[in-house]
C-alpha cells in the first residue's frame, strides 16, 4: 500500500523503511497489557492531561496516520503529545519531511506558550516514525485515514489496511463527508470502522466528529470517543450521513456566500464583515472556504449533491471554475483572498 496525503494506494514491497527523527532505528511500539487503547475505555469525559503539570502517559499501543498532509500531520502530532508511539505513512517522503518539520514548529510554539515543556515536545517528535512502506503500519492498534476527500482514494486505502493489519485493529476516516457505511463495506471489517473526524488546525480545535456507520460497534465508537478525550478533545458522535452534521451544515452556507458573490450581492469583503459582525463567526465564510481549501469544499458540496440527489447542495459555477484555474485558496496563496 502506499498512499499520500492527495494520493492513493498502491502495493508496497515487505521490510518497512522506517525513520524517526532524533531516534534512528527505533522499532514501533506493539499493543501492551498496561496503556492500551482498550484501558482508556474507562477514562471519562473531561479527563485529560494538564500537560504543564502532568507528563502524558506512555501508552503502550501504536496509531498509524496515512496522509501527511496538513490533517495528518496534526493528527499525528496530537496522538504523539498524547503518549502515543505514531507511525506516520505517505509514499512521499518529501510530504513526510515537510510534515515533520512542521510538527517540530507546531510544538515549538507550544513550549513558547507554555503548553508544553521543552522535555514533552521533544518527547511527542521523537514518538513519531516515519514510513513509505505500507507493511510498517502493521502492529498499529488504529490506523487513521487522512488521504484526499475522493471515495475511490480512500477505498483503496481501507482495502490494503484491511489486508494488513491485525484482526482486531480499528480504521478510522477523517473524512468530513463520504459516506462510513461504504468505506467499512470495503474491509472485512465493518463494525471496527468509524469515522473520526478532527478539525484543522488538528492540535487546536477541540471537537472530533465521531461517526456511527451502520455496521459500527458500540465498542469502537466507545474507544474512539475515550481516545478522544485522552487526547485532550471532545468527542461528539453522530450517524453516517453525507456530510455528517459539520460539513451538512457548514458547506450550504459557504456555498451559498460564493453564490452571493458571483451574482453581486456584495464582495467578499463585505460578506465576511457581516458574519463576523453580525452572527459574531470568528472568520466569515469566504475567508474560511480559503482557509479549509476551495478544492476541499468543492469535494464535500459534490459527496453532498450526489448523496441527498438534492439541487440545493449544487456547487456555484464559480467556485467549479476557481478550482478549474488552481485557486485553492491559502494553500495555493490565491482563493477568494491573495496571500
């Protein structure tokens, strides 16, 4: 398997090629009796780390991360600051370089913050192993899934996992719209598929979507959700739907904003001033389509209109041919906004 962060899966070679950056040769940590991803089923919610006063727990179970890009990589850095021995998969290693020094800033400003110290930051980084061979996700417990928002991408991904991992290992999509029902009828292993859905910046946002597919076991959701609030997050479960509830909801809305601006109602400018002042949203919903990705948002409002057959989900033309003309928004340093 192989796979990236705007890629897909492919068959890997045996012998994983793994890196740690600090720690060269370190072999992954395997599912142990103590720290397991079963024991903290018993955690409860609002229990988490005082991460200044209390060092994370080293927890004696591995997660693996496919995709490092932005999602990723902050997944993979929240599961590392919560104890977690991580392996970190793309078949890019120019992506798994650009992820990890990424995740050395992000825990910097951390420590400059005080959120950190200086010994758990460099504690979080060096649990962290890179990969570009599939077969090292192997003794993971979980593997996260954070690959392009395409069906056929992520199908293929949850088919080689299902082939790869141990019989009672979970798979959890990031994914922020396609269906969970359907990616889990790829394994043979349905009811240890859920969705787990973070929100960018991942070591930021408090809330995880967890989504129930309908094979999903009140087990797994329950894990999930303990492993959530380990992480120091808040679980909120919901049913597999297109778009769950955040992106059911959210995407209408930016659509609807690109639609008022194409057909000039107001500029971008104008509609965002009046979220941010009037419904007191932190960014407006222009400046927000920029920040997730113009290509992202058109993702979703497609899994949207082909799920519910409803015209009202219709992408606006405009943002199609902004998508067409590759301005993505920040990433791309041009979007409704130039950066």
């Amino acid at each position: 398997m192989s796979a990236r962060a705007n890629g897909h899966v492919k068959s890997g070679k045996p012998g994983a090629n793994t890196e740690t950056p600090g720690q060269s040769g370190r072999q992954p940590a395997k599912l142990g009796a103590t720290g397991s991803i079963a024991d903290l089923t018993t955690k409860k919610k609002g229990e988490r780390l005082e991460r200044k006063e209390e060092e994370p727990v080293e927890v004696q179970a591995t997660i693996g991360v496919v995709g490092a890009g932005t999602m990723g990589s902050g997944i993979a850095h929240v599961f590392a600051r919560g104890g977690f021995q991580v392996l970190l998969y793309d078949v890019d290693q120019d992506a798994l370089d650009r992820a990890m020094a990424g995740i050395a800033k992000n825990v910097g400003r951390e420590v400059s913050k005080e959120k950190l110290t200086g010994k758990q930051a460099a504690a979080a980084v060096s649990r962290i192993t890179t990969t570009s061979e599939p077969e090292a996700l192997a003794p993971a417990a979980m593997v996260v899934e954070a690959a392009t928002e395409r069906f056929e991408v992520k199908a293929e991904i949850f088919r080689a996992l299902d082939a790869i991992l141990a019989p009672d290992a979970m798979i959890a999509s990031n994914t922020s719209s396609i269906s969970i029902t359907r990616l889990a009828a790829q394994t043979g292993r349905p009811g240890q598929v859920v969705g787990m859905h973070f929100f960018n910046p991942v070591p930021v946002m408090d809330l995880v979507e967890v989504v129930r597919g309908l094979e999903t076991t009140a087990e797994t959701v329950s894990r999930v959700q303990s492993l959530a609030v380990h992480l120091g997050k808040t679980p909120v479960a919901v049913n597999d739907a297109p778009g769950f509830v955040s992106n059911r909801v959210l995407m209408p809305m930016i659509n609807e904003a690109i639609f008022a601006m194409a057909e000039g109602v107001a500029g971008p400018e104008a509609i965002d001033e009046i979220f941010r002042l009037g419904m007191a949203h932190p960014m407006g919903p222009l400046t927000l389509a920029d920040f997730i990705g113009l290509d992202v948002c058109l993702d979703i409002l497609r899994v949207l209109h082909e799920g519910f057959g409803d015209p009202k989900y219709r992408p606006c033309p405009l943002l199609v041919q902004m998508v067409d003309a590759g301005w993505l928004g920040r990433k791309s340093g041009r979007g409704f906004y130039t950066y």
